[in-house]
C-alpha cells in the first residue's frame, strides 16, 4: 500500500474502514451495493430515481433536490450479514496433478458489516439546488480459513471504497428537473493467496507454503446526470445514468516464505511493485411512482449495469527492479472473469396508516454478472431481494426516522469450477506448463437491516 502521509487521505482510510463491505457478489450486481438508503431499502430501491423523500435523493437522482424544500439532511447505516461457505465435497488439485491436502472447506467467508451514509441537499434558489453525500458504493470481502482446500487460488479478498458526491439541480418550474453529480471514489484492495511451487517442488505442510499479499489503492472520478418529470400531481418518472471509469489499485505485493534454492529450510521474501485494474461499470436506471390513493404509493425501477468492463483480475508488475517479473506491465497473475452486463428490476409500495406512520415493502430481481467464470473470490449467482421498511414522523421535531429489513433468496447454489495456470515465464500465457483446479458449489444466504434518520430546516 502507498505509505500516504496526508493528513486528508489518512481521514478517508479511516472513513473508508469504516465502510467496509460484506461480499457485494452476495448482496448486488457484481461489487456494487444496494444497502444506500434505509428509506430507498423498504421498498428494495424501487422507483427510487423517482421518488425524492429525503436528501438520499442525491445518490439515487440529483434532479430531485428540486423536489426539496429548504436544507434536508439525511444519515444512517446498514448492517450486512452474510452466510458464504462451500459445501462438502469441495475438491482442489496441485499443478502436479495431486488433490491438495489439508482439504477443508475454508469456512463461513463472509463477517458481518456495517455501510454508513450521509447526505445533504440545499435549496440555493427557487431552480437551483445543490447536495452532498459520502457513501460506500463498492466492496468486496472474504476469507477463508487456513487449511482452505483451494487456498492457492484465494485466501482473503477485499474492496473497500468510499465516495464523495457533490451534485447540483435545476428546475424549470413546470415540472421538468435536471441534475448533475460526481463520485470521487476512494478505493483499496487487497488480495492474498498461497502459492503452489509446482510439480517440481515436494508439498509444504499448511503454514509453510509461501504466501503472496498485494495491496493497492486508487482514487477515480465517476460523472452522473438526472432527470425527473412530474407528468401530474400523482405520477412523476425519472431517470439518471452514471458513467463508468478503471480504477487502478497501486501498491505492493509481497511473497513470503519463498525457498532459496540450494538451502534446504532457508526461506526469503520477494517484493514487487504492482497495480491491479478494476472496471467500474456504466449503469442507467429508470423509476416510476405512482399515488393510486392519497394513503398508497405505488413505485417501479430498473437498472442495467455494463459489468461487461470486468474482463479480468489481472496483477501487473510496474517495478523495473522487482524481484518477482522485474518487467513493468508483465502479468505476474492473470484470473479470467468475463462478466456479463445486468439489470435489477424494482417494484414496491408505501402505505400511509397515519399521518405518523408510514410502511413499505418491495421486491427486487437481482442478475448476478457472473456467468461462465465462477470463481473462489467471487462465488455468485442471481438473487431474489425481498424488504420490508416502516418510516416514523415527528411532527413538532420534524424528524424522521426509517428502519428496513431485506432478505436475500438465491437462484440454486454458486457452482466453482476454477483453473488456475502457473508460468515459468509471467509475461507468457502458456497452458501447458501445467494446471491447477478448484471445484466446489456454495451455499448463500444473507439479510440486511438499515435505519436512517432525516430532516428539513
């Protein structure tokens, strides 16, 4: 990892540990997360890009600040617990062809996690509004016990990241609003695995094979724009798109317990300075809401993101004096990943019991990106979002409170079969040298649980 010095980037790696993220295959569309917004997670984000309840319209659809009234702020959290474990059965080989001994399944892979937010939206002039939010959109989590049957192709994984979004709104005053945000998105990685020395090495008992760990970070800049139109009193749609960017994780890697040839029991450690590329996709979603009666709202969205970008997970040397390629843009690691694009489809509905209490609930159709190329780190598949939410509102403080539960149901379970190549040569893909395999199939499961506090001075 950069050894950062600045007092400004020391505040976010510590804002960004705290936003640390539970497996985000597990829980959204590729490493994107749902869980932004307790108000938006009672109806499973349905419609949200149309419906402007609170200043989480910032990260939703800038355009709807327009809807807001003064200066709103919102804040909370979410909590994420996931259950991640391959079932028995789950089988890994050496390059040398012999099945990999200890041979446990690596355990629940997944801890529970929290997501805070904030966001806040001012109303500048009668057509002009403008907002703010830090939120954690990405991340990746897992790790796997040490005698991990496919620990030579992952151990831990992870992703945190965190983003700042300064956005902005015009208004035309007869229903048509117009928005416009950034995402300066800080991100770090980490990633770890044992290595096989290859058929011509005798098996290390667990604990004394070498051991490689890279860890980088990077700061990229995403653009999202909005639009909200209010058809009649009852009926308004909107729609916001956001581009997509590479981020570039800069850091090291760092083997340990490598053996010096000729000295029997004597290891050492090899360094290198790496980066890791990581695509961050486009995606566009559209919303609807709908007030069948002054008591019910009813709410539809979809969204389509272009994990496509995701082609591989690939450690590029960039050090012309590493020890471990030397060679600044050789692959020292290549995995093949080609996911596929997606779309999340939406529907929810609120009830207004009283003038106090208001409850939600929503239901999401998740595709999962990953298709041909399950891997260890990224075990995946399409999901069922289920939530319920109930909102509570002070009159005399003027504060709200939100509170939301989800669960996820999954399409079967994630089925691994993985070939990890080994070079002589890192700049070279060439399979003959020899193979190693992990095949397992996973159980998933997870829920969620958000709250969020709001209010309008």
């Amino acid at each position: 990892m950069h050894k950062n010095t600045n007092a400004l980037v020391k505040a976010i790696r510590f804002a960004t540990v705290t936003a640390l993220a539970a497996p985000a295959t597990v829980l959204a569309g590729g490493f994107a997360l749902n869980e932004q917004s307790a108000s938006a997670m009672g109806t499973a984000n349905a419609g949200a890009a149309a419906n402007p309840e609170n200043a989480t319209i910032v990260f939703f659809n800038p355009a709807g600040m327009s809807q807001l009234s003064g200066t709103n702020i919102s804040f909370g959290a979410a909590y994420l617990d996931i259950d991640a474990e391959a079932k028995g059965g789950a089988s890994a080989t050496r390059i040398s062809g012999n099945p990999v001994t200890p041979a446990g399944r690596g355990g629940d892979i997944a801890d529970g996690a929290w997501l805070p937010n904030f966001y806040l939206a001012h109303e500048v002039s009668d057509s002009v509004d403008v907002g703010f939010g830090i939120h954690a959109p990405y991340g990746l989590a897992g790790d796997y016990e040490d005698d991990f049957v496919g620990r030579f192709f992952a151990d831990k994984t992870e992703l945190t990241a965190i983003a700042f979004t300064p956005s902005i709104a015009v208004n035309n005053g007869q229903g048509l609003s117009m928005g416009a945000g950034l995402n300066i998105i800080y991100a770090e990685g980490r990633l770890t695995r044992n290595q096989d020395l290859g058929p011509s090495a005798e098996p290390l008992p667990v604990g004394a094979e070498p051991y490689a760990d890279i860890e980088g970070d990077d700061i990229g800049v995403t653009f999202r724009v909005g639009f909200l139109y209010e058809l009649s009193d009852k009926t308004q749609f909107g729609m916001t798109a956001q581009t997509g960017t590479e981020l570039n994780l800069k850091g090291d890697m760092e083997v340990t317990g490598v053996p010096v040839p000729g000295m029997p029991g004597v290891t050492t450690t090899l360094n290198e300075k790496v980066e890791v590329p990581l695509a961050i996709p486009e995606s566009i979603t559209v919303g609807a809401r709908h007030k069948l009666t002054d008591d019910v709202t009813l709410l539809a969205g979809a969204t389509y993101s272009r994990w496509s970008r995701f082609e591989e997970l690939d450690i590029i040397s960039r050090d012309p004096n590493g020890e471990i390629a030397g060679v600044p843009g050789a692959v020292i690691s290549h995995t093949t990943e080609k996911w596929g694009n997606t779309w999340q489809f939406n529907v929810g509905g609120i009830w207004q019991a009283t003038p106090a209490w208001a409850f939600k609930a929503g239901y999401a159709y998740d595709e999962s990106p990953v298709g041909e190329y399950v891997t260890a780190r990224i075990p995946s598949t399409d999901r069922h979002w289920l939530t319920l939410g109930t909102q509570w509102k002070d009159v005399n403080s003027g504060w709200t409170v939100d509170a939301a539960v989800g669960t996820l149901i999954f399409d079967g379970n994630a089925k691994v079969d993985e070939v990890f190549y080994q070079h002589e040569n890192p700049t070279q893909q060439d399979p003959n040298f020899g193979a190693s395999n992990y095949q397992a199939e996973y159980d998933l499961s997870a829920w969620s649980a958000a709250i969020e506090f709001s209010k309008a001075f």
